[in-house]
C-alpha cells in the first residue's frame, strides 16, 4: 500500500485511526526519531477525543510522553498496520516480533521487575512489567526530574498511587503504594475526627484524660472510660468527666 511522503512522515492520529479501521488492524506500528512505537486504536480514539485528532501523530507520542515499544504485548495473530517510509502494510504481531527480535534490546527489559529508564536524550523506555503495573500510562518527566534529584518521587496515575525510585544512570524502578496511601489518609482522617471531638467536649466543660492501656484502672473510676484501638491493637483509654448539672 503506498502513500505520500508526507503521509508517512506526518500521519496524523485521524488518519492512523481510519488506517486501522480500513485493514481491521488491532494498532498502528511507526518508527519515530529511531524508535518504534506500536499504538492501538483505543489509544488513537483517545487522543482524538483529547483534540489530537488532526495533530501529527507523532506531536501526540511527544506530547503524552509515550514510550517506545511495547509490540511484545500484543497477542501472535493480532493485526498491525506496519508504516515503512512512503508505504505500510498488514502484518501479524508475531512477524513484527521476529522482525525487532534481532535490533538488539538491553537485557533489563526482561527482568522481572517494573523498571524504567530515560537516556541521555530523554527518551523513555520501560519493560513489561511496568507497564503492566501502570497499565499503559506513563510517567511524566517532571516526575522523573523530581526523583532524580531527590531519590524518590510519589505519583499519582489513574488515580493510584506510586512511589518512584531512581536506581541511578538513567533507571527508576516504580512500586504501587495505592493501599499504604489510602491508609496514611485514613489515619489522618480518624485523627481529625477525634481531635473535632475532643475540642467539642473540651468547650462543653468535659474534661478529657488520656490513659494507656497498660495504665487500666483496676479501682472505681471517677468519669466515664471510652476504650480506644486501631483495629485489633488496643491504644488506651479516653476518661471523661462531665460537670455536674445544677
């Protein structure tokens, strides 16, 4: 299938798209300043949603800070539009695999942890893991900045949390701390909480004491003990004592 030169040098995500539509190709894979990106149609009818659908696409990648590669996510007989300079054509996943098996790709991309990596020129790479992990989005490079400089940097994408380190020259390794920092927020929402409470007593005349739970009176008390936990821990005691109605 031919195309003009400009086509193949500044397809645009529209006509990538309409590209898939018209072979029932599953992505389009281009090679873009010496890197071969494999982008499928779900991600090319996001862009277009996002104003990108008469942006060259390889403005859009630049822009959404896409990463190279990724055509080993692709199931054999997937279909794949394959843009080669002025012509493309129809290709199965796993013949495009065979064709980039021999380019000669570093070894950590096959280590079994997320690891990302930006070269001296700013390109992003990252292996499957984390891709997995970030399910197809990408870290922006201010973030990066931020961890390079600083060792580690918290992100957030699709609305999980994560905790980026820099393993030094050029790697980062990526951890999902989404649960760690739901808790964290929980806790600062339960202390918040009882610290409006104690205020609230406090300004009603209710003196409030604080017992530890190895301080448990044995004897009468003179108040009302409120026992306090997290979860199965026992924290201690809150003592109340109300004034006196007259």
């Amino acid at each position: 299938m031919r195309m003009s030169k400009k086509i193949a040098d500044e397809i645009t995500v529209n006509e990538a798209l309409c590209l898939l539509f018209r072979h029932k190709a599953a992505a389009i894979s281009v090679c873009l300043n010496e890197s071969s990106f494999c982008v499928r149609q779900e991600e090319l009818i996001a862009a277009m949603e996002r104003g990108f659908g008469s942006s060259p696409l390889e403005h859009w990648l630049e822009s959404s800070h896409r990463c190279a590669g990724e055509v080993e996510d692709f199931s054999p007989d997937e279909s794949i539009v394959l843009v080669e300079g002025a012509s493309c054509r129809l290709v199965k996943a796993s013949e495009l695999k065979r064709a980039t098996a021999g380019e000669g790709c570093p070894a950590w991309v096959d280590l079994p942890f997320p690891l990302i990596h930006r070269n001296a020129a700013g390109k992003l790479s990252m292996n499957s893991v984390a891709r997995g992990l970030l399910e197809g989005e990408y870290i922006l490079p201010s973030i990066l900045d931020q961890a390079l400089k600083d060792k580690e940097a918290l992100c957030v994408v699709n609305g999980r949390s994560f905790l980026l380190r820099h393993l030094g020259h050029g790697y980062f390794t990526i951890e999902d701390i989404d649960e760690e920092v739901e808790l964290a927020r929980e806790i600062i929402w339960q202390a918040a909480v009882g610290k409006a409470l104690l205020e609230r007593l406090e300004r009603e005349g209710v003196k409030v004491g604080q017992l530890p739970d190895r301080d448990f009176p044995t004897n009468g008390v003179d108040g009302e003990l409120i026992s306090c936990s997290w979860g199965d821990t026992p924290l201690g005691y809150l003592l109340l004592k109300f004034q006196e109605r007259r």
